[in-house]
C-alpha cells in the first residue's frame, strides 16, 4: 500500500508524525510546491516525503486533511477516484455552506465518486492526535466509519501499524454520527481521548 496526506497543516502534520513513528513511507502535499514543504516534512522524519498534490494522490490511500470546504478542489485534481482509499479526517467547521441533509463525510464522498471512502482520525484535536499512541500498554482509539463496509478493513489495518486502536462505528449515519462534527454540534465522541488496553 502507498500513502498520501492532502493538507500539510495542524492535522496533516499530526498524521505524518505518526507515520513517521513507525517508519512508514507516506508523501505529503498541499497547494504549494513540494520544495515548500519539504524542510518540514523533513523534520518530522525521513519516511515523509513532500510531493506535488498530482503525484502524492498517485497513492492507493489518501488522507484527506484540508479544510472542509476545499475538498472538492482536491477531488478534481483526479480524472477518476476508482481504486482510491479516501480517508476523511476533515471537520464540518466552521459552519460551511448545506451539506444536503448528509452527514458531512457522505457529503464529501459525492466528490469522491468511484473511492472506497471512511470517515476517521477526525475526533480528536492535531496536538494529540500527534503523540504516540502507545501509552502505557494502550492504545489510543481512532474511530472509523463508512457507508462501505469492506472499505474500512484496510484502514483498520493502517491505524493499527500506526499503533492506534481502531474502533469501526458502522454506517456515517448511524456510528458515524458520534464522531460528527458540523459547526458547534459535535458528536459525542468527538475529543473523548480513549485508550484500549492490549488484549
Ligand atoms: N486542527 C485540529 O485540531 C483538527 C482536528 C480534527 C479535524 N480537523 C480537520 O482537519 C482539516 C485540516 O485542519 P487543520 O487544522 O490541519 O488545518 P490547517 O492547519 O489550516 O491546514 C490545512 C492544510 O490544507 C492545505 N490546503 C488547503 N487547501 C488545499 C487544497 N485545495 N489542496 C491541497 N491542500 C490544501 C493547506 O496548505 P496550503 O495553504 O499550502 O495549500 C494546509 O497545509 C479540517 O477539515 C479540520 O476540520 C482539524
């Protein structure tokens, strides 16, 4: 599997320290050239690699860290999201534009056409989301969700290698809306730092 975070900001960041931690290959890209980033993504580890947002979503998994409302630019840099992993770490905030009575990651999903798409390392502020994830025999919980069910197996498995403890929530509308956040309505699981102790 290969890689990419789109948005190399507060959670784009976070997300690659974590990649980093376990020397993972992932590439990183925003609207800016890649010799931008690359100081930066240097820094936090030499398996981070900073490319142009073209050849970053030439990744099987992307991570969607941009601010919400400019995901629709990112899903026209491809022709064809077929094949694609799309992770959606993005928040509905501040209060954007209708999102046509859709939980915000199905809303997003309609830009995404032809992507197996999960909703998850979006519950939890960048600073946090940033530490190791391993602490004291636990591991801190990411919550994943998705209309797809089989589309969430292998992003378990990446949060896993990351050292996180993946939680599946089931349908965006159904689990999914405990980690929902639009505007001031968060779910009830957004910011609840949890860990699940090895078994
Ligand atoms: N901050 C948090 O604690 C937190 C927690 C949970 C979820 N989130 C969600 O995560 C997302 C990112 O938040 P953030 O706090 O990391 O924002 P941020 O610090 O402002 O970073 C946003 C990043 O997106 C890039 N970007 C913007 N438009 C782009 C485009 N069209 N194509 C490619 N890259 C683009 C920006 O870089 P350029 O300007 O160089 O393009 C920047 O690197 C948001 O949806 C937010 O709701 C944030």
């Amino acid at each position: 599997m290969s890689y990419a975070i789109v948005g190399f900001g507060k959670i784009g960041q976070a997300l690659a320290h974590a990649f980093a931690r376990k020397n993972i290959k992932v590439a990183v890209a925003s609207r800016r050239p890649p010799e931008a980033l690359a100081p930066q993504a240097r820094a936090i580890g030499p398996t981070v690699v900073a490319k142009s947002l073209r050849d970053a979503l030439e990744a099987d998994t992307i991570i969607l860290a941009v601010p919400f409302g400019e995901h629709r630019e990112v899903a026209k840099a491809l022709p064809s999201w077929k094949g694609k992993t799309v992770i959606d770490a993005m928040n509905a905030f501040p209060v954007p534009e209708e999102l046509d009575g859709l939980p915000s990651s199905a809303f997003v999903a309609k830009s995404f056409t032809g992507a197996k798409f999960v909703k998850g390392f979006n519950h939890l502020i960048a600073a946090t989301l940033a530490t190791d994830p391993v602490v004291e025999g636990g591991h801190r919980v990411v919550f994943l969700s998705s209309d797809d069910e089989d589309a969430i197996a292998p992003v378990a498995d990446l949060a896993k290698q990351l050292g996180f403890a993946p939680v599946k929530l089931g349908k965006l509308n159904e689990g999914g809306a405990l980690v929902h956040a639009r505007g001031r309505t968060w779910g009830q699981l957004i910011f609840q730092d949890l860990f699940k102790k090895e078994q």
